[in-house]
C-alpha cells in the first residue's frame, strides 16, 4: 500500500456502502465536504469565490479548485453537479458558471 494511503481513516468510513468521511485530511474549515469519487475528495466552499475542489491526496496543494474548470475537470464537474443538487450554489453562480459555456459571450 502507497505510503500516502497512510493518512486515511482505515475503520467506520463505510455506511451502507457509502462513504461517510473524506479521504484525505483538508485545510479549509469552511469547505462542504460533498462526496469522495476514486479517492478524491469533493468540496464546495462558500468562501473565495465561492468555488469547488477536488482533493487528490493530502499535501496542502494537492487539489483542483476553481468554478470555471466546473466543465474541463471532471473531478470538478462532479463536485459542481453536487453542489448544484444540494442547492448550495446561487442561480447567480448558476448563471455565471453556466453562461461562460453555453451561451457565447463577447471578450472585452
Ligand atoms: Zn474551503
């Protein structure tokens, strides 16, 4: 087992087959642990932004973070998605997001 394995809680994660606790351990008090997908951890944080990230081990800059990458990571496409059912982003956030994709918008 990979020695960054180490960190992780090894007993009670597991509730009816579902993760209950992140993998890694974050630095962000304020952060909304969403759900964990292939080890990665997913965040929305109402603060900076606000914005979303993906944890991928427990170095302090190891993770993905920002809403404009909400449609090129797809770590960060889930976490947007899930901050999105639980009804923890704005329809302005929505909107923004969204709109950098779908709608083309002029450059100034
Ligand atoms: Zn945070």
């Amino acid at each position: 087992m990979p020695h960054t394995k180490l960190t992780k809680p090894a007993m009670g994660v597991f509730i009816g087959g579902l993760r209950t606790i992140p993998h890694w351990n974050h630095d962000c008090d304020t952060c909304v642990w969403l759900q964990s997908r292939d080890e990665v951890d997913l965040y929305y944080c109402p603060d900076g932004g606000p914005t979303i990230i993906a944890r991928t081990g427990a170095a302090p800059e190891a993770y993905a973070s920002g809403m404009t990458h909400a449609f090129s990571n797809p770590y960060l496409a889930l976490a947007y998605n899930s901050a999105k059912a639980l009804g923890l982003l704005t329809q302005a956030t929505i909107n923004e997001v969204e709109g950098r994709w779908i709608l083309p918008k002029e450059s100034k």
